[in-house]
C-alpha cells in the first residue's frame, strides 16, 4: 500500500471552517474522480506548540502504479485550491509518498 501524505497549517480561529471544506469540498472531490486503486482517506488534526492548527491529509493507495492521477512525481506541486488558501497559514508545495512496511492490527 502506498500513502500519500499531505500537511496544511491554520489559525485556531480558521480551523474549524478548513475541515468544513475539506470535509464537504476537497475529500469529495477525491472520492468523485473515481481514482485506480484507491482505498481510503484519513484526516489528521493537531494543536501545535506554535498556536497554529496543523491537519495531515493522507491517501492511501494499492500501489505506485495508481498515483498518476495525483501527480505522484516528487516535484510536482500539489494543487491547493483558492478557497482553502484563504484559511491557511501555509501549506506543503508537495505530497510525500510512502510504502506501508507494515501494519499491526491488535490481535
């Protein structure tokens, strides 16, 4: 499996709307374009020491293979739409990729 991981960062006061967005804009959007190998989305959300309000967004994958659609070439830009800029502070230029090594379920 394969995750993309990206990080945006927000002021307290424009935290709440931001996850408004990504919950009924951005992880729509996602969802809706259907991607090869997609299996899920998680979204991350933290208080940092800073004052600022940092959310991690990943998606997971089955493979390499399945990334095209995301840009999955480490230099280029991930695409941060108006309306999200408008409520960050400052944003990753680029995702980060992964291979899962391993997962532990409780057992």
């Amino acid at each position: 499996m394969i995750r993309r991981i990206w990080r945006g960062y927000t002021r307290p006061e424009n935290a709440d709307a931001y996850e408004h967005l990504l919950d009924s804009l951005m992880f729509p959007a996602v969802e809706g374009m259907r991607l090869p190998g997609y299996k899920s989305m998680e979204l991350l959300r933290r208080d940092t020491d800073d004052g600022e309000i940092e959310f991690v967004w990943v998606i997971n994958f089955d493979s390499t293979k399945d990334l095209s659609p995301l840009r999955a070439e480490g230099n280029d830009p991930v695409s941060v739409p108006r309306a999200a800029q408008k409520l960050l502070i400052r944003w990753d230029e680029r995702a980060t990729y992964y291979d899962m090594r391993q997962s532990r379920p409780r057992g």
